[in-house]
C-alpha cells in the first residue's frame, strides 16, 4: 500500500451550487493540493455503503492547501454529497492515475471539454496558463444553463461554446466547431462523455494524425488504483485500466471500435 492508496480524512471547506445540478466544493488537504497534477482524480467515499466514486481534481490552491473538485448530481453517490455542509469530513483516496502533459514545444493548446468534461480542463488550463501558454477551449453543453462560467476559467482562456439547442453559442455539437481549430492548434487535450470522442474519429482523421491529442476515460471503477481490474479497457499497447494507467490516453492507442462500453 503506497500514499496514494490510504484513506485520508479531509475537511469540506465549501459546497455551493455553481450551476444547474453541477456542484463545486472546496476540500482541504495539503497532499493533493501540493501533488495533485491535471487530470489526475481523488476517489470520494459518498457515505459507507457506497464504492467511493472518481471525481477529477479542478482546481488546486498549494497556498491554502486546498483543491476543489467539480460534480454533476447524476446518482446516489454525487448526490449525498452535494447535501454535506462545510466542516464534516471526506474519506477520500487520491491524487490518482496519471496526468495530461504538455508536450515539450507545444504552445497553442486546444481544450474540447463535453459537458462535464471541464472538470479536470479546468486544471490543465491553469498549469498551461501558468507556463505562458495559449489557451483555448472548446465546450459543449446540452443547453445555457449546463454552460461552465467562463468567468471561472483562468485569465486569458478564449472560451468558445456550443449547445445542442441552440440557446447559447453555436447550435451544433462541439465535434462540429473542432476542424476550425485543429490548424491552430499544437497539442489537443480532450474530456467528455466518450460517446463524444466517436464522431472526431470518423471526422478529422487526416488532420488529427499529425496532433498530439491526449484524452481523458470515463469508466465504471471499483477501487481507483488498479487492483480490481473493473475498468481494464483494450488498447494498441494491449489491456489498460483506466484508473491506473489512465484515465489520461493518447488518443491514437485507443481501440474504439473494440471497447463499446466505453
Ligand atoms: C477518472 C474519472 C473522473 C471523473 N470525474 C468526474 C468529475 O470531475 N465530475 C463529475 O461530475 N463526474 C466525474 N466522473 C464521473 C463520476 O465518477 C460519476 O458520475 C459518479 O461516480 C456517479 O456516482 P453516483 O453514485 O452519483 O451515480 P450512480 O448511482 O453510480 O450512477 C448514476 C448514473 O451515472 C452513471 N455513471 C456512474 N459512474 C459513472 C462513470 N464513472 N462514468 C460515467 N457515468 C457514470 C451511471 O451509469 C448512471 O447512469 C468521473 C469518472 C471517472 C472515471
């Protein structure tokens, strides 16, 4: 058993409803606040009787020894948590899996978040901000009111954004804008429901070979940290769990076609 895989018991300094059904909460801890790297997730346990669930570190505050996480009430779990007020304590797991990296010479980053896929893009922009890069970030929502604030992003992040109903930005999936910016961009970084990495296969295959294009898996995990093999999935460098040898992949290694469940 190494750190990363000790329980820890962590205050929840805040919990506020940022936007519709999406919850930002606060979280003290120095471990993760100091260590924790982009992409990188904490597993939560959201009352006893529940596995604990992923969630992606969002932002990180080394000076208040702080991080915060960034969660839709989707189930069970996410939704007792977002009913915990300030004070009580996390059993948490975490920092875990690897991380997004930047690749050496690369200074136009491109971010397409689907939905709750900002959640760990938030983090990436701030270390690529920190580092002089330039940021931009594609996101894509159901409709205005499951938009991520774009005054929440880090200073100099151009947002741009699309609906599926029109009602804020460009009517049209976020796949759709992508081919505008892949010309720009140096480096792609992805995440997002993994339905949504299907149509930019299909698509941009001719322009997306020549990027490094690195993507963020959402799977069903048991434990977080590669013993129970519950989200193994299959790739050109052979069977990989997501919470251990991910969730961060490149997207060339991913077999699409033969991970249906993903
Ligand atoms: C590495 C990683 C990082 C994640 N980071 C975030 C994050 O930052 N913010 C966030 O809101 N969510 C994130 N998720 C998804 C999150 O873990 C699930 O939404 C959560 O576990 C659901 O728990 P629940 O008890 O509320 O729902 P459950 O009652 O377990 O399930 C409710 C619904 O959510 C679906 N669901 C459950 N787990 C997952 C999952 N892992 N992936 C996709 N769908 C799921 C189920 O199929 C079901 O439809 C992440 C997942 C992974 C693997």
């Amino acid at each position: 058993m190494n750190n990363k895989t000790q329980a820890i018991t962590v205050p929840l300094e805040s919990m506020e409803e940022l936007y519709q059904g999406v919850f930002l909460a606060w979280i003290g801890s120095k471990q993760i606040a100091q260590n924790a790297q982009p992409g990188q997730f904490v597993m939560v346990s959201c009352n006893n009787y529940l596995l604990r669930r992923p969630l992606a570190v969002h932002k990180v505050s080394p000076e208040k020894n702080s991080f915060a996480i960034l969660f839709a009430v989707c189930g069970k779990g996410t939704a007792w948590l977002s009913r915990q007020k300030p004070g009580i304590e996390l059993n948490i797991l975490g920092p875990l899996g690897n991380s997004f990296t930047l690749v050496p010479g690369a200074q136009n980053i491109l971010l397409v978040a689907g939905g709750l896929g900002i959640a760990p893009l938030q983090f990436a922009a701030q270390v690529a901000r920190e580092k002089g890069k330039s940021v931009t970030l594609l996101q894509g929502a159901s409709t205005a009111s499951c938009v991520y604030p774009s005054t929440s992003l880090p200073d100099g992040v151009k947002c741009y954004t699309t609906t599926e109903d029109g009602s804020c930005g460009a009517h049209c999936l976020v796949t759709e804008i992508l081919h505008d910016y892949i010309g720009w961009a140096d480096q792609i970084m992805a995440c997002g429901p993994n339905a949504m990495y299907h149509p930019i296969a299909t698509s941009n295959k001719q322009l997306f070979k020549v990027k490094p294009f690195q993507v963020s898996l959402e799977a069903r995990m048991g434990c977080g940290f590669g013993a129970c093999y519950g989200c193994s999935i299959k790739t050109a460098r052979g069977m990989k769990k997501v919470c251990h040898d991910g969730p961060v992949f490149d997207y060339y290694d991913i077999l699409w076609k033969e991970n249906p469940g993903i």
